[in-house]
C-alpha cells in the first residue's frame, strides 16, 4: 500500500493507492460519516456500486444511499447535480453527511461541486475509477460542470476528505479510457519529472498491458507530483497552470468536435503535441524531446494529430475563452526543456500560427 499526502493545512487528506480497497471499505471507512450517499453513474452502479453500499451498510454505518447519475460527459451539468441536491434533501441528509464519488472525472467533479454547495459544503471522499480520475481529476479539489458556453465553468474549488485508489477497478477500464488516462500520466513526465518520463518511455508496454505493478508506480509518481503542485498553489494563482499542458489545444479540440467526441485524454494528448511543436518553433525545446513525446504519445494509443477537417480558426476561437486568458491575452502552457515548463503570454503568434497550419490538413 501506498500512502501520500496533500498538504493543505487544515484542509490536508491522505491518498490511498492498493489493490482491492474498494472490496475493503474497511481500510478507509474511517473518512466517512454515519450518512453516506454513494454518487456514481449507471454504468458503475451495477459494477462496483450497489456491492460498496452493502459493504458499508454490512460495516454499520447508519445510513448508505446510493445515486446513479446518467453516463457520459454531456450529463455533467446543472441538472444532473440537481439531482444529486434532490436525493439529499428527500433522504434527509444533514450537514454532517459525506458524498463518495465512485466514478471517472465526470462523477468526481459533480459530486465534489454537489458536496461544496449542499448546505454550504459537506465531506466527501473520492473513489476514482478511471486512470484519468487517478492521477488527476481526484487529486487537488477542482469541482464543477460544464456550460453549453465553456467546459467546466462552473464550479469551486473544495477538497476532499480523503482519495481512495483502488488498481483493480482499471481492468473493467475500456482500452481508450486506459490510454486517455495514460495521457495525464505522460503530462507529469513533460512539465515537471524528466526521470519520470525516461522511465515512461522503458515501461509504456506495461502500463498499456495494465501491470499492477506498473501501474502502482505511475499513478503514486502523478499523485505525487500533483500533490506536489496542488501544496504550492491550491487555487491556481500561478504554478498549478503547468497541470494543463495541451489543454488549451485539447479543450478546443473537445468544444469543436462536441463533448465525448474525443476523450478529454485523447484530446490532451493532441494538444501536448501541438504544444511541444511551438515549444520547438519558438526554439525554446529541443526537436528530440517533441519527437520522443510524440513517439511515447502514440505508443500509449493517443493521437498526435487534429481531427479531420478542424482549421486554425476553429482553435483560435476556443483558445480565446480558455481560463487562463487574462486581460484578453492568451497564455499557454510550454515547455522550455524535458520536465520543465512555463506558463506564458509572451511568445511570437505567428509561431502559433505555424503550428495550428502544421496540424491542420487544407
Ligand atoms: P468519465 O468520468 O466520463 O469516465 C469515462 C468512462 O469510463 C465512463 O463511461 C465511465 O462510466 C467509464 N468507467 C469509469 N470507470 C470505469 C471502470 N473502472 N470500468 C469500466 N468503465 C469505467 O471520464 P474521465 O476521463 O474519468 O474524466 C473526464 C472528466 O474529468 C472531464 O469532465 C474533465 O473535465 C474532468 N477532469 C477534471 C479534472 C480536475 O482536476 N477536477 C482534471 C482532469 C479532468
Ligand atoms: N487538471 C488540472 C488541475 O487540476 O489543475
């Protein structure tokens, strides 16, 4: 077992990585209230969710209810936490009730969103079931749901009580998932850990054959880093920006297509390229790194390219409502060499330019 740390202060909570945790509620039930309502979707209700609400009634909690939420990234809304808001006020939950999100990114971030505004916040704790919601979306308290006019804009930052990784529940993960999951994995070796990425690049037929053992070491190095990242600067007022390495790319990717089209992590592992490729052009980042990046990229399953048919324009004008605009200016996240990246407003456009053409076909 392995066990890291978020250092928040009074807010800090441990993560938990092992397998089988979800089998053994025991092993972190202590981080829960006497009133649980268990908040996953359809999909994982029947595979992990109704077993873990009879696990925790059968350990004595008082009461153990459970939502199952519609599946996808077009349900992350308003109107799905609503329900969420809906069971917990016809079931009578009180304010000290803690939320378990069982879940992918999508799950993780409604019902953090639902437990920071119901009655002002309540705990909760995070059970991710996707790589991608391992090593990223559970880790660090960003919560929230998507707008027809932005992804993710709204929301708040609130943290959980606790992050419980269990490896076994990656083996039901569908293969894209894997490897869109494998894309945040890459991000952490990019911007901040060269090491991380050397043995990225001797261990990916590992990971992509779902090794435990593997993937124990991947997911506790993210963790770590994140963690990391998250300690310095939990609100993103500065640093915590290198975690979206090829999400401005990718984010227009996802708008442009439709959500759910192109994974979040299919589309990020796109976007690292676009970003390694004008990382080069400004002549920040040596053309070797791109490549490996790339070679690494396609290695764990992910595309390097755009979609068929998006143009420069179709980017520019997601780009232009990313978060990190600021005073109308666009900043993106770059890489000034292997592990080390820059969060900067100040590079040549037309650089951009030659990229975003680069990567479109005509
Ligand atoms: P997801 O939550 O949609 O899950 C992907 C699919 O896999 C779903 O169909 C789900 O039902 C299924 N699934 C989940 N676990 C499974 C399992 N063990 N076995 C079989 N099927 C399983 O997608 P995701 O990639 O986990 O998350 C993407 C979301 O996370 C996006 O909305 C993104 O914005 C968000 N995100 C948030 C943060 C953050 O810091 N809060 C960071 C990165 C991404
Ligand atoms: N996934 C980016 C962040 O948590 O800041």
């Amino acid at each position: 077992m392995s066990l890291l740390n978020v250092d928040l202060g009074e807010r800090s909570y441990p993560i938990i990585i092992r397998d089988k945790l979800l089998q053994e509620p025991s092993a972190w039930h202590s981080y829960l209230s006497s009133q649980v309502l268990v908040v996953t979707n359809e999909t994982l209700a029947p595979m992990y969710g109704q077993s873990l609400q009879e696990d925790l009634r059968a350990a004595g909690l008082e009461q153990v209810e459970l939502i199952a939420l519609p599946d996808g990234e077009a349900y992350k809304t308003l109107e799905t936490v609503n329900r969420i808001f809906d069971v917990l006020l016809e079931k009578r939950f009180n304010r000290k009730a803690t939320l378990v999100a069982l879940g992918g990114g999508v799950v993780g971030d409604m019902t953090g969103f639902a437990a920071a505004c119901y009655q002002r916040g309540v705990n909760f704790v995070q059970v991710p079931t996707t790589l991608l919601a391992q090593v990223d979306s559970s880790v660090g308290g960003k919560t929230g749901v998507n707008h027809p006019l932005g992804k993710n804009m709204i929301g708040a930052f609130y943290q959980p009580q606790c992050v419980v990784i269990d490896l076994c529940v990656l083996d039901s993960l569908p293969e894209r998932e894997l490897s869109a999951g494998i894309a945040e994995v890459i991000k952490y070796g990019l911007i901040y850990d060269a090491t991380f990425f050397d043995w990225l690049e001797l261990n990916m037929d590992k990971l992509v054959a779902r090794d435990h053992d593997a993937l124990a070491y991947a997911i506790e190095k993210s963790c770590h880093t994140k963690a990391l990242v998250v300690a310095e600067d939990e609100k993103e007022s500065g640093l915590r920006a290198i975690l979206n390495l090829g999400h401005t790319f990718g984010h227009a990717i996802e708008a442009h297509m439709g959500y759910g089209e192109w994974l979040h992590g299919e589309a990020v592992g796109a976007g690292m390229s676009l970003a390694c490729d004008l990382s080069v052009r400004l002549g920040w980042l040596d053309e070797s790194v791109k490549t490996r990046a790339d070679v690494l990229l396609k290695r764990a399953g992910l595309p390097v390219h755009s979609p068929e048919g998006m143009q420069p324009a179709d980017y520019l004008k997601y780009m232009a409502v990313d978060k990190k605009v600021l005073d109308k200016k666009l900043r993106l996240v770059l890489l000034k060499a292997l592990g080390e990246a820059v969060v900067t407003e100040d590079f040549d456009h037309a650089a951009l330019d030659e990229t975003l053409k680069t990567y479109c076909q005509p």
